[in-house]
C-alpha cells in the first residue's frame, strides 16, 4: 500500500479526467440521456449498499465497491458485463481488498439471492449467477482494475476535519451520510477524497447553519473551485432523486440499457 495518497495508484491512475470520462461513455450516450445513465449507476449503487445486511460489512467495503463499479464503467460500456454480475463481483472483491474476513462462496451466493429479492419491482427471478461466473468476473474486474485495489476514502479526512472543528457529532453524522452519498456521482472518480471530504463537509453546514465555520473554511489551502464543483455534483443528485422512482424506472431503463455481451448460465 502506497505511504499515502499522492504516491497512490488511486492518484496517478484514478483520478479521472471529465472529458475523458464523457467520451468513454459516448456508446453508452447514444442509447441512454445521461439522466438515464445516471440513474443506472444509482440503482446499482444502492443494489451494492444491500449487501451491507447479509453480510454484515462495514460502510467502507461497501464503498471501495462502489467505487470499483464506476471505475469500471468509466472504461467499458453496459454492455461489456451485465452490471447485476459486476456489483455483486464487485462485492466479493471489495471484501477481500477490506480484509473484512472470510466469507465462504457459499454464504456469498446466498447473499446475492436476499440482495436480489429486496429489488422484485426489478428482478422477477432469482439471482441467475453461480460462483464460478463471479470468479471469472473477478479476474475480468482485475483486469480492468490493473490490479488497483487501494481506495482511499473520504472518511478519514472528514474524521480529521471534524476533530480539528471540535467534535461535532451532529455535523459528522450529517457530513457523513452526504460522503455515503456522493458515491451516487461521478466525484470519487474525479477527485481526491479530501476535497470530497471538505465539500460534503460544507454542504452540511449549509444546512445545519454553522456560519460560525465560515473563517475554519477560510483558512484552508484548498482549490475551492473543485470544491464548488463538487458541491454542484451532490447538489444534482439530489435534484434527480425528486425525480426518480426506483420502482417504476429502473426495470425499463435496464430493459432499454445496452445489452451485455456475457449473458448467464445456469
């Protein structure tokens, strides 16, 4: 593992440009709005967040999966992989990378049928994959990966804002969930997760009213035009969740997604 994030795989190799991540994508465009894109890459997102119940796996397993997923999709088309096999891959590697113990393919399979059956507005049919298509899509997901499996989270620095700030615990949960949030967006492709860190930290005390923070913000060496970006990010997302019903969208955007090459097999 790299001393820190600047040596980092996750900095030299991961932290995407906009454009490139607008042209990679352009396939996937001339089927899909990019709110409809958007809104694939959220349902996927929350299938991923299932898992945390049956298997008991801490938040930052599940976002180190979310993250791989949108790293993948940021190089590859929908149609390269079926994304209900990737975010369950996605999963199993998570938790490995997280040294978050020994989870037997068995339970894991298992896991990915009670995952599959909170969606029934989506998935009519159990869960249609076996263990040896996840290790083969593992292998596959590493590839497209290069083997880059650090991911460095926003937690952390947010942790360490909020104790230099003194401790406030309203804040940190807020803070926090609007971290859990923005893997929703496209930031944890597009920049360093301090500056995540610090923008969900200032949309919180937007709404929590902490005008007291305003000269702690002020004395940060920071390029708060990538903040504001990212605000913008969150602040979108949140303009597209009034809009979006899970229950009565996702099946047909599915139905209208690029169809996978890697169909499954029993």
């Amino acid at each position: 593992m790299a001393a820190n994030f600047w040596q980092s795989s996750h900095y030299q190799q991961w932290i995407l440009d906009k454009q490139d991540l607008i042209r990679e994508r352009q396939q996937d465009m001339a089927i899909l709005t990019d709110e409809e894109y958007q809104k694939i890459l959220i349902f996927f997102a929350n299938f991923i967040q299932t898992f945390e119940e049956p298997l008991k796996l801490r938040q930052q397993v599940i976002a180190t999966a979310t993250v791989y997923f949108k790293r993948f999709y940021a190089r590859n088309s929908l149609k390269s992989i079926d994304p209900l096999l990737l975010a369950s891959t996605c999963v199993f590697l998570a938790a490995k990378t997280e040294e978050f113990g020994n989870i037997s393919n068995s339970k894991f399979l298992s896991a990915c049928q009670t995952t599959v059956k909170k969606f029934p507005h989506v998935y009519s049919q159990e869960f249609p994959y076996r263990t040896n298509h996840i290790i083969e899509c593992e292998f596959y997901l590493l590839e497209n990966l290069d083997c880059c499996l650090i991911v460095y989270q926003p937690y952390r620095p947010l942790l360490q804002m909020i104790q230099d700030i003194g401790h406030e615990d309203q804040l940190l949960s807020l803070a926090w969930r609007l971290v859990n949030d923005s893997l929703r967006t496209d930031v944890c492709l597009l920049y360093p997760p301090y500056q995540i860190a610090i923008g969900c930290l200032q949309i919180a005390c937007v709404i929590l009213q902490k005008d007291g923070l305003k000269t702690w913000f002020a004395e940060l060496n920071v390029d708060y035009d990538k903040i504001q970006e990212i605000t913008r990010y969150i602040v979108n997302l949140f303009e597209l969740w009034k809009d979006y019903d899970e229950t009565k969208e996702i099946k047909a955007l599915l139905a209208k997604m690029p169809k996978p090459k890697i169909q499954s097999s029993r």
